[in-house]
C-alpha cells in the first residue's frame, strides 16, 4: 500500500491496472481513504517502481529498469518486459509507503512533470505498441482518461491548500 504523505490515510497507489492497448495504467484506490478495501495480497498489473521490489534472478533475466525512460513509465515498461519473461505482479498490501508524490520534478502538475510523463508515454507506446495507428489511439485515450484525473488531483490538492490541511494526523 502507498500512501500520500498529506494525507497520510489516502491511497496513491494499492495495485496497478494496465491495458496498454487502451491507453490505461493507473492506480487502483487512488485518492481514497483506506478502510481495509485492498487489504488482499493480489496480482496486479504493474508494480509501481515507487516501491518495486523483485528477488535477484528477476533483475538478472530481465535486466534493469531502463533509464531512457526517465522518471516515469520506466516502471510499466519493466513490468511488461518482467511478464513477458513469465515473472507475476504482486500487489502485497502488508507493506507500507508514504509517498511525498512528485518531489523530485516540483510538484504533481509541475510542467517538467507532465513533459517528463508525456515524452515517456510515447517512447513506452512506442516500443510495447507495433502501429503507429495503436500508439496513436492509446495516446488519445491515455489523454481523455488522464486529462479529468490530473484537473481533479489540481483541484483537490488546492481545497487542501486553502483548508489548511496539514500532515498532522486529522482529517480536516
């Protein structure tokens, strides 16, 4: 399970849901609050690489994430090369992070963050997707399924903003 550091009782992550083709990976319980909903260790569609953990011989037949991927997708891309090698996505609900989202490039909907995110969308697209008619129908749904989750994400993290809402254990 991971968690939003503010607020810490709300999901950012309790398993992966992918279907390339559709242009859809996402995060399953995203923006809720945990009430034991995903407490079932599981397969999932991918492992987010926020807290990806493998045993040895898994990095050693895929090899490693890969780094022209930058900050994003590299994860999906490693899950997909993992399954096609036979290795199963776990999601295990026993371990726990809080996770300070999107430190690293300034903030959630930071413009080098959604560059970042859009420049390794379409080199995962591209190297997962034979056509350039798929890749083109992913990237359209990606956008029409991401465009009202990043708008609700900016408007939520506002409210918190204005609320006052601070990491310190209540629920305003």
């Amino acid at each position: 399970k991971i968690f939003f550091v503010d607020p810490p009782q709300m999901f950012w992550y309790a398993g992966g849901i992918l279907d390339l083709r559709r242009g859809v990976f996402v995060h399953r319980g995203h923006g809720e609050i945990d009430h034991g909903q995903f407490d079932a260790e599981e397969r999932t569609g991918w492992a987010t690489g926020c807290a990806l953990f493998a045993p040895r011989r898994v990095f050693e037949d895929v090899g490693l994430l890969d780094e022209s991927l930058g900050l994003y997708n590299e994860d999906v891309d490693y899950c997909l090369r993992a399954a096609q090698r036979g290795f199963p996505m776990v999601y295990v609900p026993r371990a726990r992070v809080w996770h300070k989202v999107s430190a690293s490039v300034g903030g959630g909907l930071s413009p080098r963050k959604l560059r970042w995110k859009w420049i390794s969308l379409r080199r995962l697209l591209r190297r997962h997707l034979p056509s350039k008619a798929e890749r083109g129908r992913a990237l359209i749904r990606f956008l029409l399924a991401e465009s009202p989750a990043l708008l609700c994400h900016s408007v939520a993290v506002r409210s918190r903003k204005r609320s006052g809402f601070r990491n310190t254990g209540d629920t305003k």
